[in-house]
C-alpha cells in the first residue's frame, strides 16, 4: 500500500472497475462532508471489486476511479 506519482500522461493501468464521480459501475456518490469515511469505504469496495475479478493490484485514481491490474510497469 502506498502512493506514487505516475510518470506517464497516460498510465497503463488496464481495467476501470467503477467510478464514482462519473458513476460508471457505481451508484455510490463522493461524500465530500464525510470524505475521510467515504474514502475508507472507497479502498475496501476497489479491493473487494478487484480481488472478485482475480486481480492482484488496485488503485484509486483522480477522485473515486478503481483500476486494476496484475503487474507493474
């Protein structure tokens, strides 16, 4: 676990899984009043949405986007 600036304008990271800003797979909306419980939420459901789907990584990215994938580059 831990945070990194990606080096790339378009990073490889293959697979969106949900997105609650634009609510693609997803009917949860940012909390900004509560963003800390909301962000808590946000890491377990990207984790759980990954690991149903075999991945072995996760990221959230910009404001609730969950990308997965299986290696780094």
């Amino acid at each position: 676990m831990g945070c990194f600036k990606e080096k790339t304008k378009s990073p490889h990271i293959p697979e969106r899984l949900f997105s609650d800003a634009t609510g693609f797979n997803s009917k949860t909306k940012i909390d900004y009043k509560n963003f800390g419980q909301y962000i808590l939420g946000a890491v377990q459901r990207c984790g759980s949405a990954a690991l149903k789907k075999k991945y072995g990584f996760f990221a959230l990215r910009k404001v609730g986007e969950c990308k997965a994938f299986n290696y780094l580059t």
